[in-house]
C-alpha cells in the first residue's frame, strides 16, 4: 500500500486545534445561543479519528512486511514505541517540568498524574477539570491506546482485525452507555479511555479499508452524499434531543455520531477528495504548517490565556474587547509552537531516522 505523503491531513489538523481553541477561548464568552451549541471543542475528536488512521494504516502495512518476513514484531514494536515518545514526549515534559517549577495551579499535586499520562483518570474519578491542564485528558486517551492497540494489530491475525475494529468501537459505545446511566461519574463520561475509544477505532477502520480494500476507501471519500447526510444527521440529532426535553441521551451518542462525521471527513482528506475553497483552506502554505505544529499549538494553548494577562502589563499590549485578546492568544500560540517546533521537535524528531520502519510509512 501506498504510504505517500498526504497533505490534506496536515490541514486538517490545523482546523482541529482551532476549533479547539474557539471552543477554549471564545465561545463561552458569546452570549448567543446557537453559537452556544455549535460542538468546538469535538476538534479533539478529528485528533483521534485521525491518530487512529495514521496509526493503524502505519502497523497494518508493516505488519504486511512482518508476514512477508521483512521485518520482526520485536523490531517493528520498538520502534513504534521509540518514534512516538520522539513525537510526543519531550515538549510534553517540558511543559510539565515548567509548570512544576513555577508552581502553575495544581501542577505539583497532578504531577504523577501527568508524568503517567493518566491524568484522564485523575479527572474521571474526582469528578473535575484541572485548569489549564484540562486538556491533557485527550493526551493520556492517546497514550494509553498506543499501548495496546499495536499488540492488538500485530497479534490478530489479517483476517480478524476489522472484527477486531468494530468489536472495539461497539464495547466503547457501550462502555458510554454504563457511564451515563450507571455510574455517577459524569466527567468519565468523556474523559475515560474507554469511552472514546470508538473515535481511534473508526480512523482504524478507515485505514484498515485503504490497506486492504483501497477501492472501497476511494468510493467512500468519492460519494457526494455519506459526509453531507452524516452532518445532517448528527445536526438533527442535536436539536432534536436539546429541545425535546430528553437531553439524558444526548452524552451517549452525541461524541460517537459527531465521530461518525469526522470519519467521512477524514476519508476525504486521505484521498486528496477535497476541492475547490475547501482544498485550498486545507492545502495552502499556512494550514500546512500549523497542522505540521498543531501538537504544540495543542500543549501550550490552555496555558496562553494566564501568561499573555501575566505579562500584559509588561508588554504594554492592551487587550480592548474579547475578539483581540483571542487574536493575541492566538498569535502567541502560534510563536510559542513555532519556536518549539524549530527549536526543540524538528531537532529531536531527527532521531527518528535510527529508528527506521522495514519502509518509509
């Protein structure tokens, strides 16, 4: 299988961490009650869905090359392993390392919450965010599903991975299920791994189609009417069970259909399938890149907010209405991100070429 470059994805993740931070900064500063709903913060979502693709495409084609006997699992596991700490970890500890040494918030009672990448738990169990390390919680998710799910792809055998996949994404939603009728722990809801599972099983079913049913994958992405019908859907859904009195339901699928979406989406950008205004907000030269430094665009966001205030009176920069001090924190999430990204991950991620796939995936 082809593992070429795929651009649109860059963009794509530029347009998660914004609406992200749309939905950190600004929307709850609007009074207006259809902005209100509009589901921002879901960005993180498109991060799993696409983690989930890029992952499982990645040990699906070399789990290929082990059976072929080009490489071994032990190798193939390691070096997975070592790439993603590479990617993920260093400015993900700095971070944690600066905010303990100024004492930022909580950060010195979190701390073995946050060096275990389990502070998801942390805050399923107390019921609770945890300030400008909220965000955080969607960090652990990802760690603690790359710990399992390489074993899963590379210990199943080729015929029963899609079983696998949709095994995973039925027990989560159930997983969901007992949470929001069973278990008083509304944060868990979702912040537990479990949880939101489903998100980074559908980009794994989405790669598991392009690895092995590529002319499935392409008539997916192709059809004109599977992402406008999933929105629809999901939009439906949405007014449906918030005026109609009977929102107890709405946790339970609100996530899994809004994932639905995402999956389509992203089965678009795979294939290169978006035209038009679309392809160039997800092609051009600035998208590319801030989707390349989305992580530490991600990191530092929450924490931007208390900084630029902190240091406001010191710049002399002045902050007239909600509108600037966004465009401010956003433009400091930008230079922050950026001088991680050529100052700290591009240097590090060097070392990823010892660490090299049985082929360039």
């Amino acid at each position: 299988m082809d593992s070429r470059y795929l651009p649109q994805l860059d963009g794509l993740r530029f347009f998660a961490i914004l609406s992200v931070m749309i939905g950190h900064w600004f929307q709850w500063q609007v009074k207006n009650e259809i902005f209100e709903k509009i589901p921002f913060a879901h960005g993180v979502l498109l991060f799993f869905v696409l983690s989930g693709f890029l992952i499982t495409r990645i040990l699906l084609i070399e789990k290929d090359n082990v059976e072929k006997a080009a490489t071994s699992k032990k190798k193939l596991l390691i070096n997975f392993y070592v790439r993603r700490f590479i990617r993920i970890m260093p400015i993900y500890y700095l971070t944690v390392l600066l905010m303990y040494i100024i004492n930022y918030q909580q950060a010195r009672a979190l701390t073995p919450w946050l060096l275990t990448y389990t502070s998801n738990i942390y805050q399923s169990l107390n019921n609770c965010y945890v300030g400008g390390f909220t965000h955080f919680w969607s960090l652990a998710v990802e760690e603690q599903f790359y710990l399992f799910w390489p074993l899963l792809i590379l210990f199943v055998t080729k015929e029963k991975i899609l079983k696998v996949i949709v095994i995973t994404i039925v027990l989560s939603l159930f997983s969901r299920f007992i949470f929001v009728f069973l278990i008083d722990m509304p944060y868990a809801t979702d912040f537990f791994t479990t949880n939101v599972l489903f998100a980074l099983a559908f980009g794994g079913g989405l790669a598991y189609l392009h690895v092995f049913k590529p002319s499935l994958a392409f008539k997916i992405a192709k059809n004109r009417f599977y992402l406008p019908i999933s929105i629809l859907t999901y939009i439906i859904f949405s007014v449906f069970f918030h005026y109609y009195g009977i929102s107890t339901y709405f946790p339970l699928f609100d996530q899994f259909l809004f994932s639905i979406v995402m999956f389509f989406v992203v089965a678009k950008a795979s294939t290169s399938d978006f035209t038009g205004i679309f392809k160039w907000l997800l092609t051009n030269k600035y998208s590319i890149y801030l989707g390349k430094i989305s992580y530490g665009l991600y990191v530092f966001h929450l924490f931007i907010p208390d900084f630029f205030w902190f240091m406001q009176p010191k710049w002399g920069l002045v902050a007239t209405n909600k509108y600037m001090a966004c465009l401010l924190y956003f433009g400091l999430s930008v230079a922050f991100a950026h001088l991680s990204w050529e100052l700290i991950e591009k240097p590090i991620n060097l070392l990823k070429s010892r660490f090299q796939y049985s082929q360039k995936s």
